[in-house]
C-alpha cells in the first residue's frame, strides 16, 4: 500500500476524502468505487498544459481493487499512490456531495509526480493486461482503453517536464 499526502497509508488519505465506508481494516480500497459512479482522472499541474488532458477514468476505478493487487504482484506504485487532494479537485468532490465542507479549510498543499513514475505503473498494466487479457474478465478491454488514456497523456506530461496526480470524481 503506498502513501499520499501526509505520508499515511493511501487508503487513510481516501478515508479522509470520501469516508469511513471507504477503508477497510484489512488496509485496502473497499469496492465502495466500484458501486458509486466514480472516475479516476489526472491533474495536470497548471492552468492548462496545452493538450488534451481528458481520461474517463471509470473502469479503473471500478477495477481499483484488482489493481492494487496487480501493482504489488507487478512491483509498481499502484493508481491510488498517485493520489492527492488539491482545491480545485476539493471543490469538485464538495460539488458532487461527497466530503465536509470544513475539509476545504484545512487541506495540504498538492502532492506532485513526475509523468514516467506514472508511466511505469500504467506501462506495467498495460503488458500484463495485453498478455492475459482475461485477467479483469469483460472489464479488461475497458480498463485497457483507459491505460492507453492515461499513457498519452502521462506521455505528453513527461515530455513537457509537467507534474500530475490523481484525483477521483463521483460523477
């Protein structure tokens, strides 16, 4: 399990953003993603990195649970430890009705990555899943189309010296 903001297990720092419901004492991602429309996408940092920077985000998060796993099999950094909770991502969550409006008030300032600590992660999905593409039954495909997605744009990031996180939406 990795570590977000504060340097706490991922899943405290999730905890902290959406709710108790999330965490389980076993110390991972509950499946509360998969029954809520949730969409893991990419911050760019700045206002606008002069490309696209739009990922759905749906299916990895649906598949969050099996990808944790994945990532500790495949020895890499999995999704969630890219996360970080900035203003703007903040205010969305607050937007959408998930979170306390007093969290705003206290947030840290965002954690940022560099785009190939990202790419190693997706690039190590991306080869397992194309090699055994039965590993997330009928989600595979789907989850594959949003690696590619987040590829291209952690590509771009890190051609252009630009850092990113993760941050989750319920819409």
């Amino acid at each position: 399990m990795g570590t977000g903001n504060f340097g706490h297990p991922i899943a405290l720092v999730i905890d902290w953003v959406t709710g108790p419901a999330i965490f389980l004492a076993a110390g991972f991602i509950s499946t509360k993603l998969k029954t809520m429309p949730a969409s893991l996408y990419i911050v760019v940092e700045g206002d606008d990195p002069g490309y696209d920077i739009f990922v759905n985000g749906h299916a990895l998060a649906r598949n969050e649970d099996a990808l944790e796993q994945l990532a500790r099999r495949l020895q890499v950094r999995s999704l969630l430890d890219f996360f970080s909770a900035d203003e703007n991502s903040m205010a969305l969550l607050l937007e959408q009705g998930a979170g306390n409006p007093e969290w705003a008030h206290h947030l840290p300032q965002p954690q940022w990555f560099d785009g190939t600590d990202g790419l190693k992660t997706v690039r190590a999905f991306l080869d397992f899943l194309n090699s055994n593409p039965a590993a997330l039954g009928s989600e595979t495909q789907l989850v594959l189309g949003e690696l590619r997605e987040y590829e291209r744009v952690l590509s771009k990031a890190s051609q252009f010296g630009l850092r990113w996180h993760v941050a989750v939406s319920w819409r």
